[in-house]
C-alpha cells in the first residue's frame, strides 16, 4: 500500500484538474512567465519597450503589423505589454516572498509566547496595520518615498505581511499545546528548533496556497499603484501607468487603454484559477 | 402517528446491498451486498473495525448518504417498504416517526449557533401530527429531556451547545431521537468520543429507555463488549461485508468465521491466557477490493479459492450464519 | 444580554489601544519625511524668525516623545492642525469631504452584501448546474477586474455609448438643492422630501459605488456558496435531516446561518479595501469625496492632511469592526462568551 511519487503525482494533478476550469489557470500562469522572462526579446519590437519616438507611425489602431495598436508616440502596445510583464511578476513575487516569511516569523514567535507580553505587543502591532485601509498605507508609503517601483513593492509589503502573521498565529498558537511540542520542549529543544522542525511544516502548506492566492490580488494592488502613479515611471512600461495614460483618449484611442486591461484581467484570472486549483491540491480550505 | 402496515415482518430489512463512493474521480466499493435484518422489538448489533462500512449502512438506512454516494444495488426496507424508492412524503414520515438516528460524535451533531430549544421545537414541529401547540412541543420537549436524566430541563432548552458537556449534548441527541417517537433507534457508536465513565452511562441509558418504550435498535460498535451487554443479535462486518451473524451468544461462544474468531483474540481477557494478538494487516483499498474474500488477504487461512471466489452464505446452526469458504469445505 | 455588553466594551478599549498605536505610526512616518516641518508649513519665503517662532509654538525644538503628547492632545480635541495645502484647519476640510466619500463606500458596502448571500446561496443550491457555472463563471472574470478597471469601462459605456446614467459630475445635478442634514445625500433629499432630488443623487451614487462593489460582492458570493457546501455534510445537518425536517426549512433556516458567519465577520475588512480604492474611484468619477484632498496632501507632504485623513479613516474603521463583532455575535452564539483567537 505504499505511495509511489508517481502516485502522489498522479493524485495531486487529479485534485488539481477536478475543476476542468484551473487547468485554464495554470495554462495562462505558464505562458505568463515564460512571457515574463523571455518575452523582451522575443516581441516584433524590442526597442519600443524603453524610450523610443515614431511620430509618423503614432495612435495607429490595431493591425497585422500592430497587433495592439501603437501609443501617442508611435510604440508598439503590444510590445509594451509583454515588456511591463517582468515587473508585474517580479512585483508578486518579491512582495510574497518577502512579507510572508516575515509574517511566519512574527506570527510564530507571538504564538510560541502565547499569552505572554510578546504575543500581546506583537499582535497589537499586527492588529494596528490591519486598521489602515490597506490601499492608503501603501499609498501614504509609496509618498513619503520616490515614486518607484522598488519603493511600491515596499509599500505593498508593508501592507501585506500581518495576514501571514495572523495565519502563522493561528497555527502556532493551536499547536503550542499539542504534546509533541510539548515534549520536544521538555527534551530541551529551543525555540528555533520548535519554530523551524516542528511549527513550519504544519505551517508550510496553508502558507504556500495563501501565497499562490495572493499572488493575483499583489498584482492588482501593484498595477493600482501603478495607475496611481506611483510604480514604475516612465519610459519604462507598466499596465496600470499606460491604463491611466489612455484613459484621457477614450473612446476615439480605445486600444490605447483595452489591450493593458485585458492583459492585467487574463493575468489575475489565471494566478486566481491556478491559486484555486492548488488549494484544491492542498486539501486545505481556500478561504 | 402512522402505523406500519406491516406489523408481522422484520422493522428493517436489508437485502443484498452496494454503497460506492466516487471519491476523486475512482469508485471506492465500501459496502458489498450487506444484508440483516431487525426485527420488531429486538436489538441488534453490528461490529467491524473502523472504516468497515458501519456509519454507511446508517445513513443508507435514513437516505441521507453524501451526495457522491451511489447505490449499486440491492434495497432497504423499512416497515416492508423500500427506502430508495420511498416518494418524499413516506421518506419524511419514515424519518420523521420511523427512524431515529443518534451521532457518534454528539458535539458535531448539533448546531452550534441555534439553542437546544430551538432545533428541538423544530424537529418536534415536523414530527408531530397535528397542529399541536409551541407550549405542548415544548412539554414534550422538556419531558424527554427529564426521561435521559438530565436536570433542569429549562436550563438545557436555553442552553447553546457550546454550553454543554458532551454528556449532556449526547443526552439531548438522544431525547431528540426518541421525542419524535421513533420506532427503530440506529445508535451510531453511541459515547466512543466521551470518557469510558460517561460512555458506560449513556449504554445504560439507551438500553433502559430502549426496554420502557420497546424499541427496536440497531447498535453499531467496534466494542464487543458493549455489543454484548446490549443486544441479543449481532453482524460481524468486514470490509463492507457481513461476515457472520447470528444469536450474540451463538456468535461470541463459537465464532465460525476467521475474522470473527480473530476479532475475539483481540479482546483482552481477565482470565489469563495469552496477550491479545491483533490481526496482521488493514481493511483493503475499497478502490480494488479484493475478487474473492474480502478478508482473504489478511486470512491466515486463506486458500486459492478464497481470492478467486466469493464465499458462500451458509446456515450453521439455526439463526447463525456465515460468509466462508473454510466453512462450506467443512475445514476448521 | 449582558455578556454581549462585556464583549462590545472590551472591544472599545481595544479599538483605543489600536488607535493610540494607529496615531503612533502616522506621526513616526510623518517625521521620516525628509525637510524641516516648519519650513514645509510656511513655505521657502517666509522668514527664518518667523519660522523660529512657529516651531517654538509648535513644540517642533522638544524631544519627539514630547511632540508626539503635544499632537495628540491637540488631536484628541479634533485639531488637527492647519493644512499647508489648503491653508485652512484639516477638521474643516475632512468635515467637508468625509460625507460624500462615507456615502459612497457606504452604498459600495451595504447593500451588495444581500445581493452577495443571495448569489452564494443560489451557487450552492444549484449546485454544478447552470445557474451555479454562470455566477462561478462571472465571479471569475468580476474578481480579476481591477475596481480602477470597472470605473473606467463604466465612464466609457455610460460616459460616451450609452449615456443613460450620470458619470461625471458630482453628487447631484443642477437645479436641485437638498438641505445637509446627515451629510449623507440621498438620506437628506428623502427627509427633505425632495424623491425627485433622492433620485437623483442615488443616480449619480450607482455607477462609483457599483464598481467599487462588484469585486467584493463576487467575492462574498464565493465565500458564502463554499461555506454552504462545507456546512451540507456537517453531522448537525445530516442529523436534523435524518429526523425528517424538510430541506428548504433546513437549507433556509440551519444551514444559511452557520453558512453567513464567516462572510460577514470579514465583511469589516471588506469596507476597509473599499475605502481604500474610493480614492481611485473619486478621482475618476470626479467624486468631491476625500480623495482629491488625500492625494494632494500625499503629494504635498501636508503632513498634518495626510495624518488626519488616515486616522479619521482609521476611527471608522475600527466602528465598523466593532458594528461587524456584535452583527456576528448576535448570529453566533459562540462570540458572546469570550473572544480569544
């Protein structure tokens, strides 16, 4: 009755495919970063992706030649679309990369000390982060910085890490009674060993399909930064900058604004599916 | 409250019946041509290890499998009536007066934000006949909890069930059960997830009320013990299968099948002898359940004909029967 | 209910403990910001005496922790302080702006909460049939829009193709005056009297306070419709099914109500993502909400702006928390006793 590796295989891609629907997602997240990482060189017009002026060729509606169209000042869209796809990835990734480790480790060492001062004052400044509208913190900090890109993946981790505390939390403070903790304790162990051999491996699965979930609304919140004009300045592309330029073009420039919305809602809808199908996977509840 | 037209034959009847499971996509075979009967008055037990089925034949019995539940065949019937082919109206009236089902685990098996009273008075509602009256049902109500010992009845009827200890909640569960006025109780490992203090009350509980209302019961256990001091027959299940059954005094004096005799060796005893053995193995993978035996694998009898075959369904002594192939071939 | 009382008070004085902590990291950030806050305040031209004075009045020469108790006794009596965009008192200005913005987020949050239970619960009813693969299907595509995206497809259908709704402009249109009575429009124009004028105004709300809410209503939808199906194989359901209750009585009744719990408890932090796009949402809809106001005095370090409108959003943030715990523990009883997560 032992499980094969192609067994756990064959299971998990079974649970991941029941709804026929995330195999769409996981289509779209590949194609996306295979996008994001090669796409610059592979696009009809690598030079228009910086700066690069074209006046006789400007506000061109979409054709074989353009297949999104061209911008005010003559650029390919569509090649600026694949070319603002690295950032948005690397927006995702960095900012769940960064806030849900130090969320795991805010959330665990106030769980460890359950019922202490530390997880009192460490779950209060948890609690005092969730009570700014996430939005205006990011936007407050993206302010008080240079308006960059590096510096609005800051402001989304600022607002970001205190939900992997609370689920840290959650899971550190039911185990720390279970016996096993217990014992390990008793036979001497240290916090770290607590915290990193016992607590994380329980911890390791909600977190990685919270993160696969999360993915999609960090790049929402960063493409709204970004229409905020607050991400990545010009000349360098980013969806949410050229949506909030094309805006004033509407209706007459309509693909000046549709081609990088449609872009950010396949990209979400795909990261959402793919989250989907993960925590079916997972076993773990999505919610 | 409507009688039962067919006061001679047996309360429950199960004939030959499949449950399957669709279970990520792979059919999982849990119970294979079950088949017992109840009858009128009498208390019946039904003994497997877990995961053997026993929770699935309830819920058959009610209708109320999950919804990837499917019937492969055979029937149930209750009162001579199948319960698969039942319109929604008898199905009502069956559970309503009928059957009553009590939980394993009584803390699941009341809803955590509605107060005693209200899921009582509410099923009390559906189950009485006429109109009564909100301060008739709650009568009622209070009446049945007094009946299982518990006190102050008005206290309870308030109370959340976070409010309770697991005694008592397994209590209410019980009153709930027979308020409605059931005629066959199907008692779900009653008390297993309490402490063995209060488990032993809550049997003592349910046999008293069981002989003052002249109940019929079907208990399911994976304790002999309690099998024993409660009913007078007794189906030994395997793998969703009857193995044996038969008079519990028949069957615990003179076990035929191998697992029936093996599941008594686990039993500890007082009077010396040696340690419990335990039997080697698990239930099978009910996706590929085996050909022949179910119990084959884990026999250690076992001969080529019973991985080929299934075993046949023998009478040994009058009312005592068997699944065996070692049996049938007069061996053992 | 007394243990519902001694639930919402050790709620307030944690709500203070929150907004102290709150008031705390709003003025630290505020005085990362590179630049002397009394020149910022008086601007370049002004001179260095008067300056002097100024940050003498303003305690800005005490040691920080000594500034902080300085503000916040001001703030604590509903001074914020003069805005250096504006040049007028922060409280007027938020008194100004807070309503149309509160309106706004209001009927983005409320009313899509019944419309999200009602999706949820049709999604579970239904089951893997159509009406459920439709809202599945919907909710999908409704979730990954960007609420900035659904503002602009609004202003571009309803602006230009199909200019049946007012899109821009205001709360109101020309012609009409309603009294402020609750600062809140068309609540004012109905205790006015004025229907035509409420119309009117609930005219110009529906387009903002629709895209604001249509992600979260979708989402809502979800939670509820998987809460359903989670809650159907419960024990408590199979067990009051097995004693015959009907199933609409069950599914209505015993089965909505553990079902709604979590929807709602996170329906708190829901208003608080609302908010936070509502400044995106004004701006496109030239809403004359906070948002403006916000932005300018983001990007004019007005700091005492800036702290101002983050902590008037901040109080309300922790009453609707506060509204949301007891709407909760009135549903669940298990919230009434105690309250340790």
């Amino acid at each position: 009755m032992r499980e094969t590796w192609r067994d756990v295989l064959q299971r998990s891609w079974f649970r991941y495919s029941e709804s026929k629907i995330t195999v769409l997602g996981l289509i779209i997240v590949v194609g996306f970063i295979v996008l994001a990482l090669i796409g610059r060189h592979v696009v009809p017009y690598p030079a228009h992706i910086g700066s690069f002026v074209d006046f006789s060729n400007a506000s061109q509606p979409p054709s074989l030649r353009h297949l999104c169209g061209t911008d005010l000042i003559g650029r390919d869209i569509f090649s600026r679309i694949v070319g603002a796809f690295r950032n948005t990835l690397l927006m995702g990734v960095i900012v769940l990369c960064i806030s849900a480790p130090v969320g795991f480790i805010v959330g665990v060492v106030a769980g460890y000390h359950r019922d202490t001062l530390i997880d009192t004052l460490l779950m209060r400044i948890t609690d005092i982060f969730l009570a700014i509208p996430p939005l205006i913190l990011a936007l407050a900090v993206a302010s008080v910085l240079e308006p960059n890109m590096t510096n609005s993946m800051l402001a989304i981790t600022v607002m970001w890490w205190p939900w992997y505390a609370r689920l840290a939390y959650g899971v550190a403070s039911s185990l720390r009674t279970e016996n096993y903790i217990v014992y390990a304790e008793l036979t001497g162990a240290g916090m770290p060993h607590i915290i990193f051999r016992e607590i994380l491996p329980n911890c390791l699965s909600a977190m990685l399909t919270k993160m696969t979930l999360d993915m999609g609304y960090v790049i929402i919140m960063g493409a709204t930064l970004s229409y905020a004009g607050l991400g990545e300045q010009a000349p360098h592309p980013a969806l949410g900058s050229m949506i909030s330029q094309g805006v004033k073009y509407m209706p007459q420039q309509w693909w000046f604004t549709v081609f990088p919305a449609v872009a950010i809602i396949v990209i979400v809808l795909g990261f959402n599916l793919f989250g989907d199908g993960i925590s079916n996977m997972m076993g773990t509840d999505a919610n | 409250m409507p009688t039962a037209e067919n006061k001679s034959g047996p309360i429950l009847d199960v004939r030959d019946f499949s449950v399957s499971f669709n279970v990520y996509g792979k059919f999982s075979h849990v119970l294979d041509g079950i088949a017992f009967r109840v009858q009128r008055g009498e208390r019946v037990g039904l003994v497997g290890e877990s995961g053997c089925g026993k929770t699935t034949t309830l819920k058959a019995i009610l209708r109320v499998l999950p919804g990837n539940a499917i019937v492969k065949g055979g029937e149930v019937l209750f009162d001579g009536q199948d319960v698969s082919g039942m319109s929604d109206a008898a199905l009502s009236a069956m559970r309503r007066t009928g059957a009553g089902m009590i939980f394993q685990d009584p803390s699941s098996a009341l809803n955590p934000v509605f107060s005693i009273e209200s899921q009582f008075l509410t099923v009390l509602k559906y189950a009485a006949p006429g109109g009564a009256s909100g301060k008739q049902l709650y009568a009622v109500a209070t009446e049945a909890l007094s009946s299982v010992m518990l006190p102050d009845p008005d206290r309870i009827m308030k109370s959340f069930p976070y409010q309770l200890s697991g005694g008592m909640k397994q209590r209410v569960c019980i009153a709930i059960a027979i308020a409605a006025g059931c005629r066959l109780l199907l008692a779900d490992e009653p008390g297993t997830s309490l402490d063995v203090t209060i488990q032993d009350q809550i049997l003592r509980l349910i046999n008293r009320l069981v002989i003052d209302r002249g109940l019929s019961v079907l208990m399911v256990s994976h304790s002999l013990g309690v099998i024993r001091q409660s009913t007078s027959r007794v189906n030994i299940m395997y793998a969703g299968t009857v193995v044996e059954s038969g008079a519990t005094d028949d069957v615990f004096s003179d076990p035929k099948h191998p697992y029936t005799a093996a599941l008594m060796e686990c039993v500890p005893k007082l009077t010396g002898g040696s340690v419990a053995r335990g039997i080697p193995g698990r239930v099978p993978d009910y996706t590929q359940p085996p050909k022949g035996c179910r119990f084959a694998p884990r026999c250690p009898w076992a001969r080529d004909i019973c991985n080929g075959q299934k075993p046949p369904h023998l009478e040994v002594s009058p009312g005592h029967h068997v699944s065996c192939h070692l049996v049938s071939e007069g061996i053992q | 209910m007394p243990s519902l009382l001694t639930t919402v008070l050790k709620r307030l004085g944690w709500a203070l403990v929150v907004l102290v902590g709150l008031s705390m990291l709003i003025f630290s950030l505020m005085r990362v910001i590179p630049g002397d806050p009394a020149r910022l305040a008086l601007g370049p031209t002004a001179p260095e005496e008067v300056v002097e004075r100024y940050r003498a009045r303003m305690h800005y020469n005490d040691p920080l922790p000594m500034q902080y108790y300085w503000w916040l006794s001001d703030v604590v009596r509903g001074d914020f302080g003069m805005s250096t965009v504006t040049r007028r008192e922060v409280a007027r200005d938020l008194a100004e702006f807070l309503p149309a913005t509160l309106e706004l987020v209001i009927w983005a949050g409320l009313p899509p909460i019944f419309f999200a239970l009602l999706l949820g619960v049709l999604g579970a009813m239904y089951k893997n049939r159509w009406p459920d693969y439709l809202i599945r299907f919907s909710s999908y595509i409704i979730i990954a829009t960007p609420t900035f995206v659904w503002a602009v497809l609004f202003l571009l259908i309803f602006g230009y193709w199909l200019p049946i709704l007012p899109s821009v402009g205001g709360r109101l249109s020309m012609g009409f005056s309603v009294p402020s009575i609750t600062g809140l429009m068309v609540l004012d124009a109905l205790l006015a009297g004025q229907p035509a004028a409420a119309w009117d105004a609930f005219a110009h709300l529906l387009l903002p306070a629709l895209a604001l809410s249509l992600g979260h209503t979708m989402q809502e939808a979800r939670l509820t419709r998987s809460y359903m199906l989670e809650n159907e194989g419960k024990d408590y359901i199979t067990m009051i099914t097995s004693q015959g209750v009907p199933r609409n009585v069950i599914n209505r009744k015993y089965l909505l109500r553990p079902s709604v719990i979590p929807t709602v408890s996170i329906m708190g932090l829901d208003i608080a993502a609302i908010f936070g796009n509502a400044f995106l949402v004004e701006t496109i809809f030239n809403w004359p909400g906070m948002s403006r106001y916000a932005m300018s005095a983001i990007l004019g370090k007005d700091v005492n702006a800036v702290c101002g409108v983050v902590l008037v959003l901040g109080v309300i943030f922790i009453t609707t928390n506060l509204l949301v715990d007891i709407v909760v523990a009135l549903l669940d009883p298990r919230m009434r006793q105690s309250r340790s997560k």
